[in-house]
C-alpha cells in the first residue's frame, strides 16, 4: 500500500495524474491539492469563515471614515462592490508573504504613497477588529490566528509536494513545522523565469541551476536528485491577421497532431485570453473539444429570456422588441409590475423565486437559485435603490457563473494556470501577443515596484516570470507546441517569443485557414440557370418603377413581378433616408388637402411644421431629422409663396391615377397638381437625390417617371409641364426632354406588347446591383 501523499497544484492536476499513472496495485497514492493540504494544516477555533459577500459587506462598514474617500473609491454599494476585490488583493498578498501592514510605512522610504498607506492601514485595522468582534475569518487574518495541527501532520509518513508555481511565506512556514512531523519532498524545475523560487529555497540551504529537475529534501535541507531539464518539443509559431483565423488553426493542428498518432486526450489548447472561448466554441460543430473553463451563464436560456425582458422594459427599440419576440415575453408583465419600484416596495427574492419555476433546465435552475440565495444578505443594503438597479446587479452576479461543459470533447481547453504539473504532447496555443503574454496583474495598484521591493513582496516583474514559467514548463513537456498570435496595427507577437529563441514561420496561406471555416458544399446558384418562359404584358397595368426595373434587369424585374419575392425588412429604430422623404410627402399633402393655396408665409410654415410633428416617428433621431426638415422648408415657403402670388393653387396631393396609352394601362401615383385657370403642372418632391437627363444620354433612359405623371394627368386640363420639386433646393428642375422621352416610352410599349417569351437574364451593368435587394441571389453580393 502506497503510504505517501502527493500535493499537486490543482484538482485538474489530479484528475490528469491518476488518469495516466501506470500502476501495477489498485492501492493509488493519497492525492490533495496544495490549497486544500495548507487549509488543513490550520486550525482556528471559535471561528466562522466568511463568504465572499459578506466580507465585501463587512469591508463596506469598516471604510466608513472620511480620509477614505481620498483613495478615490465610492462607498455606494454597488461601485464599492466592484473596487473591493483590489483592496483584498492587496491585503492577502501582504498575509500571503507575512509582511506586517504597519511596517509599509519603514518601506516607502521617500513618503510617495505615505497617504494611501495610512489609509490602507487604518480600513485594514477597521476591518479585523470588525471580524474579532463577530467572530468571523477572513483568510488575510489566517496566519495571524491559526494553531498548527499537528495531529494531521502526522497522518502523512512522506509528502511529496510538485512545486511548479511559487510558495508563499506563509506556505512555506506551514510546511517546515509540517517537516517536523513528516518526511517532505519537493520537486521543481528550474528556470530562468522562477529565480525568485530558486532564490527562496536558496535562503534554506538548496544550492539550485537553472536548467535542471530536482527532488528536494526539506527535512535534511538537502538535494536527492538533479537531472537536466530535456527540451523535448518542435515548435511552430503562425500569425494571422484576424482572430478568427485562429479557431481554424487550432483545427488543422489538432488535425495533424492526431494524423501523428498523438491521443486526443494528451492535446490541450492554451488560452492566454479564455474570453476566446466562445468563439472556438462556435464552431466546434463536432464536440472535440471539452472547456475547462465552462460554458458562461449568460449563454443559458434562462439568462437570455430574463435579459432580453429587462432590455425590453428599459428601452422601448425595435431591436430589443425583435430580441424579445425570440425568446418570448411570458416574463415581460411580471417584471414591469415592479422594475419602477424601489426595492423597499417589493419582496425581491420571494419575487425572483417565482419566476424560475417557468424554466426547465436542473443546473441552470440551480445556480439561479444559489445566487438568489447569495443575494438575499445584501438586500437589506440596497433597500434605497430601485428596483431596476437590483436587477442589474444580480443579472451581473448571474453572468460571472459558468456551467460545466459536458459535451464530452477529448481535446481540452484551459487557460495557463490550470496547466500547472499538467503534461501534453500537443500544446496549441493561440493570442501569443504583447497584450496577454504575460497577463498584466492589477495587484500594483497601491504601491510601486520599489516599494515591493523594499518590503520583499512580489513585483509586477516577478509575476509575469511566474506566467513565463509555465509557459516554458508546459512546453518543454511537450512533443509539438504550435503557437499563433494576431498581427495587425493593433496587436503583435509577445517579446517572450524572442527569449524563447522561436521565430514565426508561415507555413500556410491565410486563405487556406478560411476554408477551413467556412468550405461549403458547391451548390449550382440560381442566378446561372437561363430562366426563359412565356410572358405577355397585354394585361399588365404599367408603373413607370415596373418599366425601369424591366429596362434595368430583366432578372430583378422576373423576382419582383413575376415570382413576387419581396424584400425582408429589418426592423429599426433608425430611420433611413426615404423614411423622412416620406413624412414629408404626408405632412405636405395633409397641409394642401385641407387648404390650396396660402397668402401669409407664416400660417403656411405654422401647417407644415403642425403637419410634420404629427407624421414624426417617436425616436430622438427622428425628432431631430424632422426638425431638420423644417428648416430646409424655410426657403420651400418662401417659394410656394410666389407661386400662389402667380396664381397657382394645389389641386391634387398624392392622387392614384389609371389611363390607356398605346396600347396598355398606365398607372402612377402622383405627389401634387398644380393648376392656374386651366393650365395643369406635375410636380414630384424630392427630398434626396435624383437623376437628370441631358442630350448625350435621354436616348439611354429607363426612368419615365414625369412622363407617366404627364399622361396621367392629362384628364384634368391642359398640362403645360412635368417638373422634380427639389426640396432640398427649393426649386423645380422642369424635365427638359419630355416630348422625346414620351416617344421613346411609345417605342418601349410597342416592345412590350410585342413581347411572348422571354429570357430573363441579368443586367450587365452591374452598377445596378450595387443596392439591388437580389443581388445575393443573383451572387452580385
């Protein structure tokens, strides 16, 4: 029976050394991790550990002192939530190494952080009387409080512990009166980025090289063993200019890693970002891989349905209606009823409670609850905000939750800590830049590398050795390591790809990686079938936007007008640009219904502007590109105003017209008539841009717009002209070509009704397509 126990970083480090130890008994070595092992050497009696929450709160109450303020931290709940994580970095850093907080002030020699020191200083005094007084503990006040246990120190004949990270002060204390009681070895390799290990185990007597592997004896303060450290791997770095060329990437080598016989069990994919996950996760269409990090809980249903409600309720936009017309509104009328209460009003967590009886999903379900549970102690805090605000910081709580991934992949993905005593033959890893190799720590926000230096505690310096160490550690271990990294304006190789002696070799084109993604079975596109059949304009009601459509492309003409697919309309709280030509046309079509003409410019603007309030859309956008209309219509009034003097009167707004024209029936809806005595004008607004026709080019045209618009009010008296009333300008543009254009039209109709068969092709000007709504179809996109 194997009597030795073996302390490995992490469970995953566990889990991956009985998974591959080769053992002849079925007597297995007794595993622990080296946080659960330094716990349970502590014993601290008559007191009660402390939950994340509660010490937040606790930490709240003690900085209820006015100098607090200058450490630029608000007290209010929920910033103070967020900032509070610094503060306890830093206060269980100083624990971690034993370093006396009222001793900073000896370390800052030149008195720069003197003041945030003191400050630090009296919350830190605040917060521990606060904790003796309630009889609770806080882990940063663990090595103040603890007594040895002894008695589990000697349940454990010989511990051997897998050194591959950096002990702290406290750690190794703990461990030299375990020594006492137990025979302790430890194992580590050395590197040129764990010196500041190697110079704390030299302190105890261990005269270390980088460069090796090496069994300590820290009973006998003496070296067991010492092998060179072998470099076994064959690295190869690639970069890429978009991220997403690096999900194919990671399928290719796992790919080729595979083809050389490499178990997909013993090829991991290294994230120095794990926030890439989800997109590697997305087209992980096969379930490879399995996450070690988790499937965030914002991706659940339960999330999604709850947070697509309260975007819903807060703002009313056609995408948050479409968003919640996806996941349904059984919630919406629930959470209206209170989202605009104050959280005194309402019983917040019976409330919330009710609500996940309407999902189905056990672990989601779970999780809700345990935060609902959570979130009840800190309720009574928030009792003077509102409802809204709760929600928001629950739906955050939610959001930092992951779900175990059980898909079941054999290729697993972890960030660089999981990796620590953890072996690979195939590493992948990918986003090997400046920005997360190494990681920048957020712990050095209080003091600077100098005063750490002088009190001896971790620098910035000495973690991001610690990252590079692992980095090596997990190569060297390694058969075959690929690396890529983006290169672009914005992100370039990490500087640690020089000290490890790898340069970048692009094997590959980037297009090949693409494919990977996105090679899609060939389909033959209906565009390149020739669609030719029996057609006949003789009963066809002609608008003058069929017969350009027709002139343009025969093709976009057979989608529209003979198969009747209509384009999809996305919803927007934006509106486009003939959305507000629209209001307009309405807005001055409502003003001359009711009156023709007008003798005073002011009551006419005072319509149109009444008019255009009324046809406005309710967004701010809308409000404002309405109001910039009415001050573009400042010079239209002014224009109307000598046409009613010149004895012109508006006799028809947007009036539907039907007549006979060689041969057929042509019909257009037409903006305004103009009539003096009985001389008629056609006018067409135009708020954006049009097309006018000169004399090298009205042979060529397909737009009869104000020729159709000239026949068709030819019932109503004599029509002296067809014009384009520029709103933009305040000016008609009359059409300069229109008897030759209506001779033109009667050639087009005599092709019309002549008109059988037909092939309906595509243009071949393909300046048509560029906001033709078939162009995907067509594969014009």
């Amino acid at each position: 029976m194997d009597d030795t126990t073996i302390v490995l970083p992490s469970a995953r480090a566990i889990r991956h050394e009985q998974l591959f130890t080769d053992s002849e008994t079925l007597f297995l070595p007794h595993y622990i991790t080296m946080s659960d092992f330094i716990a349970k050497l502590c014993i601290v009696e008559g007191y009660k550990y402390l939950d994340d929450d509660s010490r937040t709160l606790l930490l709240l109450e003690a900085s209820d002192f006015k100098e607090f303020a200058n450490l630029q931290i608000e007290r209010n709940f929920f910033t103070f939530t967020k900032n509070s994580s610094y503060i306890f970095k830093f206060f269980e850093e100083l624990s971690a190494e034993l370093f006396d907080i009222s001793m900073l002030d000896a370390a800052d020699v030149y008195a720069e952080y003197e003041e945030h020191i003191t400050i630090l200083q009296e919350l830190y005094r605040r917060y521990e009387k606060l904790c003796d007084e309630r009889k609770l503990l806080d882990r940063i006040f663990l090595p103040k409080r603890y007594r040895f246990n002894a008695a589990y120190a000697k349940t454990h004949k010989k511990i051997e512990i897998s050194l591959d990270g950096y002990l702290t002060n406290f750690e190794l204390e703990l461990l030299e009166q375990a020594a006492a009681f137990s025979e302790i070895r430890l194992r580590l390799s050395t590197t040129a980025f764990n010196a500041k290990m190697q110079s704390k185990l030299q302190e105890l007597g261990f005269e270390l090289e980088s460069g090796y592997e090496y069994e300590l004896s820290l009973n006998e303060r003496t070296v067991l063993s010492k092998s060179k450290r072998e470099k076994h791997s064959q690295i190869t770095c690639q970069s890429f200019s978009e991220p997403l060329l690096q999900v194919a990437f990671i399928k290719q080598k796992i790919y080729e890693f595979v083809a050389k016989g490499h178990r997909a069990e013993n090829i991991a994919v290294i994230l120095p970002n794990e926030q890439q996950a989800q997109m590697i996760r997305a087209f992980d269409d096969k379930s490879n891989l399995n996450f070690a990090m988790g499937e965030p809980y914002n991706t659940t249903k339960l999330y999604t349905q709850l947070n697509a409600t309260l975007k819903a309720i807060d703002q009313d936009s056609k995408e948050n209606e479409a968003r919640l017309d996806r996941v349904g509104d059984a919630l919406y009328l629930k959470l209206h009823s209170i989202y605009y209460k104050k959280a005194s009003e309402v019983d917040f967590t019976a409330f919330m409670g009710e609500l996940s009886e309407l999902f189905g999903s056990k672990q989601e379900i779970k999780i809700y609850e345990e935060e609902l549970f959570k979130f009840e102690k800190l309720l009574p805090f928030m009792r003077e905000m509102g409802v809204k605000s709760l929600l928001n910081i629950f739906m955050q709580r939610l959001s930092s939750r992951t779900l175990d991934d059980v898909r079941g992949g054999k290729v697993t993905v972890m960030g660089v800590l999981e990796t620590r005593s953890v072996h690979f033959d195939g590493v992948i890893i990918i986003d090997f830049d400046d920005k997360n190799v190494p990681k920048r720590s957020d712990k050095d926000m209080f003091l600077n590398t100098k005063i750490r230096e002088m009190a001896g505690l971790p620098t910035m310096s000495d973690r991001e050795n610690l990252q590079k160490h692992y980095y090596e550690m997990l190569m060297s271990h390694a058969k075959e390591v690929a690396i890529s990294y983006v290169s672009s304006s914005e992100s370039s190789g990490s500087r640690f790809l020089k000290q490890l002696g790898i340069q970048e070799q692009n094997e590959h084109d980037e297009l090949d990686f693409a494919a990977i993604l996105f090679n899609r079975s060939k389909r033959v596109p209906m565009q390149e079938q020739e669609i030719v059949q029996e057609y006949s304009f003789k009963n066809v009601e002609l608008s003058a936007t069929r017969l350009k459509t027709y002139l343009s492309c025969k093709r976009k003409y057979y989608y529209k007008y003979v198969q009747n697919i209509q384009n999809h309309k996305i919803p927007k709280d934006m509106p486009e640009e003939y959305e507000i030509g629209n209001v307009v046309h309405r807005a001055l079509s409502a003003v001359y219904e009711k009156k023709s003409s007008y003798d005073d410019a002011r009551a006419l603007k005072r319509d149109i502007d009444t008019a255009l309030d009324e046809y406005c859309g309710n967004s701010e956008l809308d409000k404002y590109l309405v109001a910039m209309q009415k001050k573009r219509l400042d010079a239209f009034v002014h224009t109307e105003m000598v046409r009613f003097k010149e004895g012109w009167k508006v006799h028809k707004t947007e009036e539907f017209f039907k007549e006979p024209f060689s041969g057929m029936t042509i019909v257009g809806q037409i903006d305004r008539v103009d009539k003096r005595d009985n001389i008629i004008e056609v006018l067409d607004y135009k708020t954006g841009s049009y097309m006018l026709n000169n004399k090298n080019n009205f042979m060529d045209a397909v737009d009869f717009q104000l020729e159709f618009y000239y026949l068709l009010a030819g019932g109503l008296g004599n029509v002296e002209g067809c014009a384009f009333y520029d709103l933009k300008e305040s000016k008609i543009v009359p059409e300069a070509f229109l008897k030759e254009k209506i001779e033109i039209l009667k050639s087009h109709i005599r092709d019309l009704l002549a008109v059988e068969e037909l092939n309906f092709e595509k243009t071949d000007d393909v300046k048509h397509c560029q906001f033709c709504e078939y162009k995907i179809i067509c594969g014009r996109e």
